[in-house]
C-alpha cells in the first residue's frame, strides 16, 4: 500500500488464523533479501502461545503441496503435526504446545509428486551428531557473556594497521582425549583452555576454525555444510561454543571461523532440492552443481537465498560473537566457468564469465557484515587475479577486508622444496611477491591444503638431511614474517610435524619435547613475538613505502635482504635471508642511515631476550647493495638475522 509519502510501505498487522510471529512486514523483508535476524523467526523457538509453553517451528519451502513436523514426540508420523501456510511467502508455521528442548526433529516435505522428503532445518540451532541427521530443537538465549571490552575495542580497531598472525584449527585432530566417547573430540570447553594457553604463549593473535557449522562427513573438513547455524555437534553444544569464543577474548585472542556459501552436499536430508525442487540451488545444473566437487551451487539471483546466507554470517558474528569469517571457494562464486568446460557453462548476459549474481552478494554480504558497528574481518580465499577483492564497493571492489595470498604461498612453497643449488634460478619466485603486495589487503597463508593429498608436512617439504631441513624451514618462516601480509599457520607447522595432516588423528604433540622441534618451536615464538611488538612489520602492510629491497638481485648466493618500517621512521627492522648451505663470513650488508644496527633474532640463537648480548654494528660510510652505508656481518649457512634500528 502506499503512504503519504508515496513510498511503498508494509502492514505490521496481525494476520487472522496465525500465530503472529512472523508478521507481514517479516516477510516483506525476507522477500527483498534484508531481512538480516531472520533465523530468529525461521526455525524452531521456544515460545509461549495463549498462556502456552511450547516450541515454535518455521521453515520456507514454497514448492511444497504440504509440510509437517517430525520427532519422537510425534513417532516421526507425517501426518501428525501439519504446518500451516503463510500467504503469498512460501513459509509453512506450526506452535506445538508443551514440547521442550532437546527434541529431534525434521520437516516432512510432500512434493507436488507426492513424495515424502525428511529435511533437517536449515535454520536449526543444534543438530545429532552424526550419523544422526535430524535437527534438535534448543534455545540458545541466556548465556553470560563478559567480552564487553573485546568487542568495544573490536569496533574502534583498524584490522588492515594491526597486527595478525592466524593460528588455524581442525578442532577434531588438534588434540584427543583418552577417551572413547565421540572418539575422543575435545569440547568446546576443553579446547579453549588449552588451545587459549598455546596461542597466548606463542604469539599468535587469532585462531581461525575449520569445519565448525554442522557437517555429516568428517572427510569434508566442515566444507561440506548441512546445518549452517548449528555449531557441530561434535564437540558440544551451542552454549558450549559461546563459552570458548567468550573464554578466548577473554585472553586477548579473535576468532575466525571457515564459512561455506560457494556450495552445498546433496546429502538426502540437506538443502539439496528442499521441497521436491531446486530451491536453495540453481535449477539449471550447468549453474547449480560443481562437477568437480559433486555439489550444489547456492542461487544467488533468490532473494531469500541471499538472505539466508548473509543472515547466516551476521549470526555468527551477532549471537556467537566471532570477529569474522574466511569465506571459501570464492573464486568458484565468481567465475561461471569454474571447473566447467565448453558448452557446459552458461555466460552472463553479457556473454562473459562473470558470476554477476555472486558480485553483487559479495557487496551486500560485506556493507552488511564489516564497518564499525560489527567490527568483523570478511577474509577471501581466492585464488585468481580478480581485480578489487579487499577494495570497497563503492569503487567497484568486493568489500572484503583481507584476501589470501595464494600467489604468494604458490611461489614460496615451490622455491622453499627446491634443492639450496637451484633456488639461484628461481630467485623471482621470492621476490615476485612484492610487485603485487599493496593491490590488496593480504594475508600471507601456509594452510591446511599444503600440508594434505601426498604434499608433505611442511618440515618434509623441505631439502636435505635432518638438520638441514629445520634449518631450511627457520630461514623460510623468517621470510615469510618479514614480507608485508598478515600471517597464517596451520596447526602443526610451528613444531615441524611429520606425518601429512589427517583429520582423523591428533597432532604429534610428542615431538614439541625433541631438540630440534622444540627448537623450531621456540624460533616461531621468537618471531610472533617480534611480529607482535614492531609496528613496522604491520601498519603499512599494504603501502609501498613500508617496504624497501637491499638487495633483491642476489640470486647466484640466494640471499634476500629487505627493510620493514612504519610511518614514524622509528624501530625499522632489517632482514637478511640466506637459503643456501654455504656460510658468508664476510657479508657487507648496505643499509640506508649511519646508526647502530642491533641484532633481535638469529636462525641459530633465535631471540635475543633483555640481558643477552646481540652482535650490534656501527654503519660506516661505504657503498654496498646501492646504499650509502654498510656493516659486515658473519652470515651463516642457512642464516637469518632481523636487526633494529631508528
């Protein structure tokens, strides 16, 4: 109807015949792709009806002939407790009084067909764990939050000038229990004490979790969803969840969880055909379906398919408070023809490859999740040059706060498993890197994917015997800390774990105590630490003049010497890389100012704590590397040295 100012408006007037707790002006919104709280109304709530306690059940399936509710409660009977349609939405409601939480339950969906789908709720809050597959009706209201001031501060920070070193998590294999309940997973609780202790006490900053919405196969990883607002089961309950994101702010440590919009599995109980049609998927599969991974395509040209899914992120930052999320697979999003060949794709309608659809989610998705009133981080894995990813959309970028470097992490990875006497005919790949750096916002990745399907740990990824391959990995962290980007570690690699990851087994926390693991442990402490105290190696991470080569041309030694500063000019630090066996005892080192040059970390003694005196040197006069000044430095097979100056 229209108003007086002749802009379309909605009744917020009680529907006859309904429960009222989706009013018109709900589906409205819901209908426009904006209505952001959804999964309050969508889904099963406690709720009290006419004096009555009971359980409130929504759910969208607008194909459907008729929909019902199923559980014990009911001997998971069709029949039993019909939904009632709202009009013109597509949404069926029912109110069941006097049933509780703790209930399974399911949506029994007749087709036009008249065939019987059991689905789980897309919007349920909890689900069985697995090999269960129905929803489990919960009220996750009332937890004690006392993160106040990390989320304050959260929302006055400035995340591309702070420092971020990632610690990223398969909670199901990063420790087991001695026990044989849910083959020995950490809770929620358990894990956020010791996963807290261990971060704080290395240096990193924020923990990023894979796999934590509710899953059906383990293999997946979590990147296979069904229960996109149900935290897995696995590893507790919803509350439980909240207690670790609460307890790891409490010890000054963000939260970054793995999120899933690029696909969905054809699972029978999952999103795949909901009510008997493509709902939640392209209908057309050259669309709808990845050929490559055997899944569903989400529809991004339905309203409320957007809605359900940036709903689905603004839930997880708003009720669970997570600082942001690592959106996968975007590359799949935004190219029609990914994994697709000739004929088997369909272009835009302007004959290209664009997935203009997936553009414009990516720009609502982020006005509505970053900014100072959440205070998120929207990280993209995306592996190709799309141009804009982290610009804003208002320039005509995708809005997202950060991008993982793949081309970086490609390069680094190829030059480090080289043998030490062909790395000086691959020197560019090191180097490489910084031609792009400030196009934008990155984060420096070592990821689970390196470390999976025959690619070797990280320590055996690199040459030699024994010793040199700690040696090889030591000067290679180095590297990586010193090049702009945020950073990124996956579980394992800072203690040299052998064995690939396997999501099945926990780390072999055992090796920690060996000499050498310990060691290189203790050297990846040293440098997040570093990372942690120098502004230089943050504030202008994506600035061309936080970034300076000395020597980017020494290729027949393999050495790379660079400098690291921040606006201030002040406590600049000064890296020197040697990634071959060959020790460099008179090694001139040109630097650009006639000060002290005092050395912070060494690949052989690791940091220098207050009390242990650290070779310093005096710069003097002389041309070396294409600077005015120069020092000499004893440089070791394998050496790495980071020194501070002003």
């Amino acid at each position: 109807m229209k108003g007086a100012n002749n802009k379309t408006t909605v009744s917020r007037k009680k529907i006859p015949g309904t429960t009222n707790f989706i009013t018109e002006f709900d589906r409205y919104l819901f209908g426009e792709g904006t209505h952001y709280d959804i999964y309050g109304k969508l889904g099963a709530h406690p709720k009290t009806l006419r004096g009555k306690a009971g359980m409130y059940f929504a759910v969208w399936a607008p194909h459907a002939r008729a929909v019902g509710v199923v559980g014990d409660f009911n001997a998971w009977n069709p029949e039993a407790a019909p939904m009632k349609p709202l009009e013109d939405s597509g949404i069926y409601e029912l109110f069941i009084p006097g049933l509780g939480t703790g209930e399974l339950y399911k949506f029994a969906i007749t087709t036009q067909e008249g065939k019987i789908l059991y689905k789980a709720d897309p919007f349920a809050f909890s689900a069985e764990f697995r090999p269960g597959t129905a929803s489990v009706t919960t009220d996750i209201t009332g937890f004690h939050w006392d993160d106040e001031k990390w989320i304050q501060a959260r929302k006055q920070s400035v995340p591309e000038k702070s420092p971020m070193a990632i610690y990223e998590v398969h909670l199901g294999s990063w420790k087991k229990a001695d026990r044989a309940e849910k083959e020995g997973y950490y809770t929620y609780k358990e894990a956020a004490h010791e996963l807290a202790d261990y971060v704080k006490k290395m240096g990193y900053t924020h923990v990023e979790l894979m796999g934590i919405a509710e899953h059906p196969y383990d293999g997946s990883w979590g990147y296979q969803v069904t229960g996109y607002y149900a935290p897995t089961s696995r590893y507790g309950t919803p509350k439980d969840f909240m207690y670790f994101v609460n307890y790891l702010h409490k010890k000054g440590i963000g939260v970054i969880l793995d999120w899933v919009p690029a696909h969905f599995p054809k699972d029978a109980h999952g999103l795949a055909d909901f009510d008997g049609q493509p709902l939640y998927e392209y209908a057309d599969p050259r669309k709808g379906e990845h050929p490559d991974w055997g899944t569903k395509v989400f529809d991004f040209s339905k309203n409320e398919v957007k809605n359900f899914l940036i709903a689905n992120a603004k839930y997880w930052v708003e009720v669970y408070h997570v600082d942001g999320l690592r959106v996968d697979a975007v590359a799949s999003m935004l190219y029609l023809d990914y994994g697709r060949s000739d004929g088997n794709w369909v272009p835009n309608k302007y004959g290209e490859n664009k997935n203009l659809e997936a553009i414009e989610f990516f720009r609502h998705l982020n006005s509505v999740l970053t900014g100072p009133l959440t205070g998120a981080i929207m990280i993209a894995e995306e592996s190709t040059a799309w141009p804009g990813v982290t610009s804003t959309p208002e320039t005509g970028g995708l809005g997202f706060t950060f991008k993982w470097n793949m081309g970086w992490m490609h390069d680094f990875l190829e030059y480090m498993k080289l043998d030490p006497y062909f790395r000086k005919y691959n020197h560019n790949k090191m180097t490489f890197g910084i031609t792009y750096a400030t196009s934008e916002n990155y984060i420096l990745t070592l990821s689970h994917d390196e470390v999976v399907h025959l690619k070797c740990s990280m320590i055996n990824k690199m040459p030699g015997l024994h010793e040199d391959k700690f040696a090889n990995l030591k000067v290679g962290f180095t590297f990586m800390i010193g090049h702009p980007g945020k950073k990124l570690l996956f579980m394992g690699q800072d203690f040299g774990q052998y064995h690939e990851w396997d999501e099945k087994v926990g780390l072999d926390w055992y090796l920690a105590d060996e000499p050498l693991h310990k060691d290189l442990q203790q050297y990846v402490n040293g440098l997040l630490h570093i990372y942690q105290k120098y502004p230089a190696l943050y504030r202008k991470d994506s600035e061309e003049d936080g970034f300076m080569w000395i020597n980017a041309n020494d290729g027949d030694r393999s050495i790379f010497s660079f400098i690291r500063r921040d606006e201030t000019g002040k406590k600049n630090l000064l890296f020197i890389c040697n990634f071959t066996p060959v020790d460099r005892e008179d090694y001139c080192i040109g630097v650009p100012k006639a000060t002290t040059y005092t050395l912070l970390s060494d690949s052989r003694h690791g940091l220098y704590k207050r009390g242990e005196r650290a070779f310093s040197a005096k710069a003097k006069k002389g041309e070396c590397d294409g600077q005015p000044y120069s020092f000499a430095y004893p440089l070791p097979a394998y050496g790495a040295a980071i020194f501070r100056f002003n």
